[in-house]
C-alpha cells in the first residue's frame, strides 16, 4: 500500500528554533496532508498541498513537495512548547483511501 | 460541542466479548472512517462508508464489522475481542469530493481487551 515514512522518528529542540520533518512515499499521488496529533488525541487537519504545487504555506508551517523525489516536508518556524505533538503525513493516489505514515514526535522544551 | 463525537472514550472488556464503538457527527459529510492506532505506529484503516447504503473494507477489516445506521452515524463493532485488537480507535469524516477534502476525527476510543 502507499505508506508515508516520516524521518526523524523523533525530534527534540528548543522553543524559537525551526523544526523540519521529512516524508517519503512510493507511487504517484493526488495530494498530500500533514496531521497533527496531541498525545491521545484525535488528529488535526494541517495543510493539504496538492501534486501540481509545490509550496504552501499556512501561518508559521511551510510545506514543501517533491514529486520527483516522492517526498515532502513539514517546516514549522519559530517553534512553542504548544506545538508539541506528532506529526503524520498522509497521502492518496487515484481513488484510494488516505494512508498515513508512522509520524515524527516533535517534543519543544521551553 | 464536538463535531465527531466517539463513545466510549475508555473501555476495557474481556477476550471473546461482543462490544460496539459508536461515532457521531454534526458536520453533514457524506464520508466516514474507521482508524486504528497502535503505539508509534501510524493509521490504520479498518472500514469506510461514502453513504447510508456504502460499506468497504479497509486494510484491517478481519475481526471487525460496521453499520451506517444513518449519514450521521457510523459504528464499529468486535465481534469477539482478542488481545492484539487492543487500540486506540478513531472515526473520522470527510466531505464527498475526498479526493481534496482532509478528514475531521473524534476524539478516540481507547479499547483494551484483557
């Protein structure tokens, strides 16, 4: 199936620093999502970036695609401790139904 | 109020137990979704309906069956629990063009089978 990878796994960095994570994917896509989940919580709906475009941004997060490489990323500027949480990429291709990746763990320390 | 709202939030049952995952929601989408979580692991998806009268299998359908009883009402059920099935369970929606449309989810229903 058409599972994302996040890389890192985990990331662990100061409030005020930026934090960039990676996703990988393996065949042609329709549009890719980035998640966020609080621990325990339901994921949040990010940014949506579809396959002919290749940056957006929303407020302090910047999303990048690559469909050449078959990656995307997640840059969060300016990080809070509030960002705190994990981050999911997840994409479709054809009619297919969204697949999520494993996610990165952002932990910001204050 | 919760646009997707999942009852449970905690349940703890026994192995070989019949139990039922009910979700609801405000939104009025057409779409809806079952997901698993397992620790640091990502979504799996269980089972989906696009309508009332749609109901298909995800990658994980096996011990697990659904009814969309209504557009706003979509429950997943454990015919007989077992151990690995012990989870964190999600419904989510999304909006009919799915294609652009990112999913909204519950809250979660944290399941363990003893």
């Amino acid at each position: 199936s058409q599972q994302g990878e996040e890389d890192p796994q985990a990331l662990s960095i100061q409030e005020g620093e930026n934090a960039t994570m990676n996703c990988s994917y393996k065949t042609s896509i329709n549009n890719l999502q980035w998640y966020r989940q609080n621990s325990g919580r339901g994921l949040v709906h990010l940014i949506l970036i579809r396959s002919n475009e290749r940056e957006k941004h929303s407020g302090r997060l910047r999303v990048t695609l690559d469909t050449s490489k078959k990656s995307s990323s997640l840059l969060i500027t300016a990080s809070r401790a509030a960002d705190t949480a994990s981050y999911f990429c997840a994409m479709n291709s054809g009619y297919s139904t969204l697949t999520f990746g494993k996610g990165t763990m952002l932990l910001v320390s204050p | 109020d919760a646009d997707v709202t999942q009852t449970p939030r905690n349940r703890i049952t026994k192995t070989g137990k019949r139990i039922m995952l009910e979700c609801s929601q405000t939104k009025g989408h057409d779409r809806m979704y079952w997901y698993r979580q397992d620790p640091g692991l990502g979504l799996q998806l269980i089972y989906y309906s696009f309508d009332v009268k749609d109901i298909n299998k995800g990658e994980i359908s096996d011990g697990y069956s659904v009814s969309r009883q209504a557009q706003a009402k979509f429950s997943l059920s454990l015919e007989s629990a077992i151990p690995n099935q012990t989870a964190l369970y999600f419904c989510a929606t999304s909006f009919k063009q799915w294609t652009l449309s990112p999913l909204h989810f519950g809250n979660g229903t944290r399941l363990t089978v003893t």
